[in-house]
C-alpha cells in the first residue's frame, strides 16, 4: 500500500518523533511511505520519501503563501492516491486552516487521525461539535493512551476508535546510549520543550531547591529549549542555585544523557503518552512522574520502575527526589526492572497493532 504520514516537522517533538518511528514501521511492513511536512525541521531518524511543505513557509508566509500551500498539498495526495493518510498533526489549528485540510485536502481518502495530547480533551469541551465535524469522515481515530481513548467514546463512534501507544526501538536506543559521554558529576534529568503551560518545570525546579540535592553534589539537567528558558533561570537566580542547574540544547541522542542520569522526572501537567518515560526506561534509567491524567500511569509500576506521585505538591515531589537519588539500593532496584517493564511497547509491539489497523 502507498501510505501517506503528516506530521509538523520530524524534530524535536515527542508526536514528531512517533510519526519518524511510524514511517519506520510502516516501511518494515512493506509499504510505500511518504511524509508530508508543515515545518522545514527534520532531525530524527526516518525512511520514505519526504515532501517539505516547511521549506515553501520559510520562504514566504502570506495569506496568498499559505492557499498555494494547501493547493501543493492537495494536488501531492491526489498525484499519489494514496491509500491511507495518517494526520500526526497537532489539534490545536485554526479552526480555518481544519475546515481547509479535513474537508477539502482529505477529501475522498481515507484518513486516520492520531491524537497525541490529553489536551485535545479540553478542545473536545470547548468545541465538541466543531470537532466532530472536523473529524466525522476519519477512517479511524488513533489515541496514543487508554486515558484519551476512554474519553473520546462519548463523542465518536466506539469502532472509529482505537489505541496505538507510543513506541521506541530498544535496540536502536541501546546503541546510541551507549555512546561515549561524560558529564563530570551526577545530575537529575528532565527532557523535553521548555513549554511551563504543559511541562510544568517550575515545579520541578522548586522541588529541587527544596530537597537540597544540590548540597550532595547532585545537579539537575534540563535538556531542551524553549521560550520559558529564561523564567527558569530567574527562578534559579532567586533560590541561589543557579550553578546547579544545567540547560543543555535539544540533540539527536538525547539518550545518552538518559543513560548516564540518575533518573528522569516529568512533572506536566498533561501528556498523551510520554515518549520520554519509556525512552528513558529502555535506556536503563528509572524514572519520577507525576500523575497526569493519561500517560504516566500506563508506564511507570509504582515502586517497580520508578516513582508515581498522585500530587503537584512541591514537598511531596521534593522528598520524591530525595528518596530516588539517596536511599541505598533503590535506583539499582527500578533499573534492573526498566527494560522488562516497556516490553509490551516494543516496536514490534506496536507495528502489528498498526498492521491490524491498516489491514481491517
């Protein structure tokens, strides 16, 4: 089958890093795969070929610009005919620029649209009715957690739906964590987008400053970028800790550094499915979540893997990290559990799941 994947760019995402391992998949199982992206970033690893929509945005972005887009979009999908088009794009577009793809660029194919957030939840409270419309001639809606799935019943038809979690290639991973790294001390890690709406990293930079950690020698790594940078290096400078806090730009192996930490911690306040929990855990590294309302939970075994905490609460989260990087024997004990624990999310997992789909 000719298979057709959209995501936003094939870079520093966590839905932008499914749909490269998607593309993966998808040409593992035989088919042909083309990728079609809104932003000209591509820094993860991918196959098929690529039709770069971003480079055309970069050059010119008028009103003009982005009808000519939409037209080059359309015309890519009917030169193709494909056979199936997987939308890994976020919900969260102009309601314009939606009716625009889902009514006239998706027209008369069929579509599966992955919803990669728990914040669609929150679109579909608001716009329930928008968004059923937008999303009424999918072939199939993908949730990547039991979380989103269980909610998005009361609003689609149960059979439209289906689940597909996250997944990550252990060996492919392995291999790149393996690689030689050396930072001089030990840290704590977190990775991802300096977004405080969604990841919440203030509170982990408190929780931190709390549990004095740093007075072991123990520093917190802050792996990504974002336009909150800033706030957090004031937060830092207020707590007097800035020396302890180390920001490191987003890379293509990011899993070195989940290698060589003590633990990963994900303190958002909403997810789909972290990518980074069980990227982390494949590498070995036990991780510190919180809660959130889907994702985490369908990943960490409290006291197997890593810790689960059921609060925002600053003291409970400090004493978390206190109780992860200080009690004799407990990092060694998640970590022999890490690797056993993702098995289910396996790539070939989660390739037969995609086989199913596209062959039912």
């Amino acid at each position: 089958m000719k298979i057709c994947i959209v995501a936003t760019s094939l870079g520093q995402g966590g839905a932008e890093r499914v749909a490269a391992m998607q593309s993966i998949m998808l040409t593992e199982l035989g088919h042909e795969v083309h990728v079609i992206l809104m932003s000209n970033i591509i820094t993860f690893e991918y196959k098929g070929t690529v039709f770069n929509l971003g480079k055309l945005k970069e050059k010119s972005d008028s009103i003009i610009d982005k009808i000519e887009r939409i037209l080059l979009f359309r015309k890519y999908l009917r030169d193709n005919k494909f056979n199936f088009i997987i939308d890994n794009r976020g919900r969260n577009n102009g309601v314009l620029h939606e009716i625009g793809v889902s009514k006239f660029v998706y027209r008369n194919f069929k579509i599966i649209y992955v919803i990669h957030s728990a914040s669609f939840k929150q679109e579909m409270l608001k716009n329930g009715c928008q968004n059923n419309w937008l999303l009424k001639d999918a072939f199939k809606i993908i949730t990547v957690s039991d979380g989103i799935l269980i909610f998005l019943k009361q609003y689609f038809d149960e059979n439209k739906l289906a689940c597909i979690q996250n997944t990550v290639d252990i060996e492919s991973i392995s291999f790149k964590a393996n690689q030689e790294f050396n930072l001089p001390y030990r840290y704590i890690l977190f990775c991802g987008r300096f977004d405080e709406a969604s990841k919440n990293i203030k509170l982990l930079i408190k929780a931190y400053n709390k549990s004095k950690l740093y007075l072991k020698g123990i520093k917190l790594v802050l792996l990504g970028e974002g336009e909150h940078k800033q706030e957090y290096e004031e937060l830092a400078k207020d707590f007097k800790i800035t020396e302890y806090i180390v920001y490191e730009p987003f890379t293509k192996n990011p899993f070195v550094y989940m290698k060589n930490a003590m633990f990963t911690v994900l303190t958002s306040r909403f997810e789909g499915f972290p990518l980074v929990l069980i990227e982390s855990l494949a590498c070995g590294t036990p991780v510190l979540a919180i809660n959130c309302e889907t994702g985490p939970s369908e990943i960490i075994e409290n006291n197997v893997n890593g810790i689960l905490l059921e609060t925002y609460n600053v003291k409970v989260l400090s004493n978390a990290l206190k109780k992860m990087a200080l009690e004799e024997g407990l990092l060694s004990l998640y970590s022999g559990n890490a690797i056993a624990s993702i098995q289910k999310f396996t790539k070939q997992s989660i390739k037969e799941k995609w086989k199913l789909i596209l062959e039912s």
